[in-house]
C-alpha cells in the first residue's frame, strides 16, 4: 500500500533535506519513491528539489492539483511505497 507523507514548516525548518533523506532510505529498502514539486518553484532549477546543504534530487514537477491526484492514483495502483511533494505557495 502507497504512502502520502506531507511535511509543512517553516523556512529553513529542513523540509527539503527530511524528504531527501526519507526518500534515500526507502530506496535503501529497496522500495520505489516519487517526489513532486512546484512547476512553478525555479530557485534552483524546474524539477530538482534541492537544500542549502547542497543536496539536491530529481522531482516530478506539476501546474495542477488535478495532475497530482491523477499521478497519485496511477503510483498507488503501481504500488509506488512513498510519495513526497514539496510546494511553496
């Protein structure tokens, strides 16, 4: 069964850094892992969530809320174990 994990902070809280290394230790397990972002979050580069440390992963980036739900159900029937957004409003 996929899991939707949702973390929320404040700036420079370490969110960025948490999904990173939740996603690093599932696929240690050998389990899949997608991480969405903002299509619209170019801090860095579209695509990439990235911390101030240095560290920086490959993202799946969307527009819509509506893309998300449909990506989230295709992962869940594909049995994908963790699913991590990050989204700055």
């Amino acid at each position: 069964m996929a899991q939707l994990f949702f973390k929320y902070g404040a700036m420079n809280s370490g969110k960025s850094i948490e999904i990173i290394k939740v996603a690093h230790n599932y696929e240690e397990q050998g389990k899949s892992v997608l991480i969405f972002t903002s299509a619209i979050d170019n801090r860095d580069e579209v695509g990439y969530v990235s911390s101030r440390i240095g560290f920086r992963r490959k993202a799946i980036p969307f527009l819509k809320i509506l893309m998300f739900i449909m990506l989230s159900v295709t992962t869940i029937q594909n049995r994908i174990v963790c699913l991590s957004t990050r989204h700055n409003s």
